[in-house]
C-alpha cells in the first residue's frame, strides 16, 4: 500500500533468495519491512548493525523424525521442528501447530510473526514457533499420546521454562499439551512451566483458551471506540469453527454483537438468526468432544444453512455474506482481494484477524485502500500469548488468579496494544494504519533490545 523504495525491494529480494521455496515467510516479512522504512530513516545506527536483517534470520531451527505405531500397528514417520527465532526480550515463546501444511517455511512465517507480537504484549517473551506435518484428523486419542510421546522425545532437549516455551496452535489444543507436558515430565523428572495452555489442574491459567478469541474481539471494539462506534447490534463474520472462532463468537456476545457464521475446512455455516449462546455450546461440544465437522450445524439448528467449499478453489464464498465486522479464525491466506473486495461491497467496516496471517497482501491492500479498520494478527490475536505470559507469571510465583483478574490483565494489555500501535504508526507518519503501527511498535522493543545485546 506504502511506495515502497529501493532498500524494501532489496531486503525483500534478499529473503527470497536465501529463503527458496518459503512463500508463506517471504510473505510475512514482505507485510512488515515497508512500514519499517520510517524507523530505518531515523536510526541509521541500525541500518548499520544489520538489525533487521539479523531479525529475518531465526536464532536457530531444529528438524527432527517423529515415528510411532498407529492402532493398525503400522509404523508412521512425521517430521517435527522447532523454530527458535528471537529470544532478544525472553525466552522463546509461540505454539505448535499439527496440520499436513506444517513445514519449515509455514513455521518461520509463523515465527517470524511472533517476535514482533509477543514484543506487543508488553511482556518479556521472544518469538518461537514448532510443530509437524502430521494430520490430526481421524487419529484416536491413544494413537494422539504416542505421536506426542514420540514428539517430545526429541523435542524435550531443546525446551526449558527459562529457554523456549511451546503452548498450543491449530491441531493442538488441551489433549495434546496434557500428553506433551507428562511426557516432557517423565524424561526431566522435573514439574515446570515448560509448556502453556495446560489444566487448571496442573499449573494452567484461567482464560488461556478463550484469550485469543477474546482479545481479537477487544481489539475490535477499542477500534470501534477509537473512531466513535461500537461493536452493540453488528453483525459478525466469524471463520474456523476451533479455539479461536469459538471464543470470539463468545465474546461477541458477551458484547451484544451477532456471530452469524463459522466455519472449517468443509465449508461453513450462515445462521441470520444469529449464534447464540445455545448452538455455540453445541459447537464447542461438536468439535472438542465429538471432533465431527460443521454440517453438523446446519442439520441441528434449521435456522442455518450450509455450504460446502472447496479447497482449491481461490475464492472464499463465506466472504460474501453481508455483514458489519469479519473476525477471520481459521488460518492463513484464506481472504484474497477479490474476497476481501466482496467482503466490502457487502458492508463490512471492520475485520480483526483472529488468525495468523489470514489476509493475503492483495486483500489487505482492499481493506486499507477502502478505509475499513484492519487489525492485522500480530496484533489482535495476541491476547492468547499474551495470557501465556501470565500463566508464566502465576506458575513461576505459584500463585493462582481468578478468571475475572486474568480477564481484567488480558482486556488491558488489548487495550495497550491498540494504543500502542495508533501511537507508533502517528509517530513515523502512518496515522491511523494498524498495520504499520504493530509493525513498528514491534520492531522498535526488539531491536532496542538487539542494539543494547551486541552483535549475536
Ligand atoms: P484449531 O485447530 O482449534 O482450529 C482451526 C480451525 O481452522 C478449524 O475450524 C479448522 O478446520 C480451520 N482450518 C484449519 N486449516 C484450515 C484450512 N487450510 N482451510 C480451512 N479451514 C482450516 O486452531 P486455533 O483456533 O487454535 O487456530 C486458528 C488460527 O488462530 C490459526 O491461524 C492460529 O495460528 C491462530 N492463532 C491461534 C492461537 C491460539 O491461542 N490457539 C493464538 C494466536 C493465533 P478443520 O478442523 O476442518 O481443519
């Protein structure tokens, strides 16, 4: 959207050079060196450390085999990885994700991405990413524990509370940290906060599942505030239908907003009459209980029709439905232009991205061209690292708070990192531009902290 300049294009054709093949990272990083020129111009001092480029390398990545017996009996080999990209303000910190698209340049996007929102958080925590390219889909929950046991044999040699702390992402939820952190556990004979998003029960946070939906959410209406309006009576595009979707539906409750779609990988649902709190219940249960897909939905509440996508196709129909606000919580590149052109004409104003990455370049330069309130994801969906963070804090002092102390700690930091970025983005002349603004609010508290550290 900002001309971009001949030093841009350099630093752009460098990655894509070193990085072959890693579109997705290539991606990630062509969304944040434009807004970076402005803090570039005035701190030649940085240009000279070589502090972005030393930023779009990662510290370190491991690359590991992950077998194990099926209930066939068969043999399976997955591959696992660790993306350990910048602990310049704190250990590594960021999820893992399970899904067959899982390879290194899906994770140094997604690493790469969690520098500059954990910088956001106001915390003290670095950017990581893992996972692997297993499929979740399908596999019995005995056949889930032995890949995760296989998993953290490896992985458990580069993790530690005070190095590199892993939680959840798309593929891994409650389950899969339970059997990740037992594991971990018994090869360390230790008890520490090694992993987040656990149970209540062993050392876990009230409101970590619902943090990142619920930020995204806050985020969205302290844009509405910031330009006079509300999130009261809208009508709200919501995509995915796992953690993430299912809280910000929550929340846009909870806030008198009207969730009227959600979705998976099948296709999604529309319900005009509005998600309420009855059917999200029945969702939740449909896919963390029965793990069934979002048909489902349509076949139980008459009010709903559904329709099936496919996944080749480059259009996304759910982005058609007319609506006041898009929450999109599914995963990445799934609104291009012509989506988010579709989106537009239909009414939407504001779209904040519960998801990584959701919009495509040419869909976000639609957004901001048309004037709607965009909220990128490394800073509207950090809520969730972000009360990672505070599970940190409460098992480190093992100390305990309620749910509504955590709510309250989660609603300011949003706030914070709404004002943040409004603040960031006037002060190197991007007014008004979330997207420059968590650009640059992220960047400047990592590479103060690079400048201060050397070069390492
Ligand atoms: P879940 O696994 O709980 O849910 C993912 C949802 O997205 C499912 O409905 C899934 O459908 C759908 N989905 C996944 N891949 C695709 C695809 N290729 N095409 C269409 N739909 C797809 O993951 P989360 O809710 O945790 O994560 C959702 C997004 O939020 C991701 O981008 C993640 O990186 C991001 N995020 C998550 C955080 C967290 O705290 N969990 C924190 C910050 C960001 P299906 O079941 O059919 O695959």
């Amino acid at each position: 959207m900002n001309k971009t300049s001949g030093w841009v294009d350099e630093v752009l054709s460098e990655v894509a050079e070193r990085n072959p093949g890693e579109h997705a990272f290539h991606q990630a990083v062509g969304e944040v060196v434009p807004s970076l020129e402005p803090v570039m111009d005035m701190h030649p001092e940085w240009r000279a450390s070589r502090i972005l480029e030393r930023l779009i390398e990662p510290e370190r990545i491991v690359s590991f085999r992950v077998p194990w017996v099926d209930d066939a009996g068969e043999v399976r080999v997955n591959r696992g990885y660790r993306v350990e990209f910048n602990s310049a303000i704190g250990p590594y910190k960021g999820g893992l994700r399970f899904h067959p698209t899982v390879n290194q340049g899906i994770l140094k996007f997604l690493g790469f991405e969690q520098v500059f929102k954990n910088a956001l958080t106001g915390q003290p925590i670095g950017g990581g990413k893992g996972g692997s390219d297993l499929d979740p889909k399908g596999l019995s929950d005995l056949e889930m524990m032995r890949f995760c046991q296989s998993f953290m044999n490896e992985l458990f040699r580069h993790i530690g509370p005070d190095t590199d702390i892993p939680a959840g992402d798309i593929g891994v939820g409650g389950r899969e940290i339970g059997f990740l952190f037992g594991q971990y556990k018994r090869l360390t004979n230790t008890f520490t906060g090694v992993l987040t998003g656990r149970s209540i029960e062993w050392g876990g946070s009230l409101i970590r599942p619902e943090a990142t939906g619920y930020g995204a959410v806050y985020f969205a209406a302290e844009m509405e505030a910031a330009h006079g309006g509300t999130l009261q009576g809208r009508r709200c595009l919501v995509s995915g239908s796992g953690n993430v979707a299912q809280f910000a539906a929550e929340k846009l409750l909870d806030l008198g907003a009207v969730p009227i779609t959600l979705s998976d990988s099948s296709g999604f649902i529309v319900d005009e009459d509005g998600i309420d709190r009855d059917k999200l219940a029945f969702v939740s249960e449909l896919k963390n209980v029965r793990r069934g897909r979002i048909h489902e939905y349509a076949e139980k509440f008459r009010t709903a029709t559904f329709t099936p996508v496919d996944r080749d196709s480059d259009r996304n129909p759910l982005w058609s439905t007319p609506a006041d606000a898009a929450f999109p919580c599914a995963t990445e590149n799934e609104m291009n232009g012509v989506d988010a052109t579709r989106l537009v004409d239909g009414g939407c104003r504001l779209v904040s991205e519960g998801a990584n990455m959701p919009v495509t370049p040419e869909g976000q330069d639609v957004l901001r061209e048309r004037g709607v309130l965009y909220a990128p994801g490394k800073a509207a969906n950090a809520g969730g690292v972000a009360v990672s963070a505070l599970e940190m804090a409460q098992a480190s002092s093992r100390s305990f708070w309620s749910r509504e102390e955590v709510d309250r700690r989660l609603h300011a930091i949003m706030k914070d990192i709404h004002g943040n970025c409004l603040e960031a983005a006037e002060a190197y002349g991007r007014k008004d531009d979330y997207m420059d603004g968590a650009n640059i609010a992220g960047f400047l508290k990592v590479a103060k902290a690079m400048q201060d550290q050397g070069v390492v």
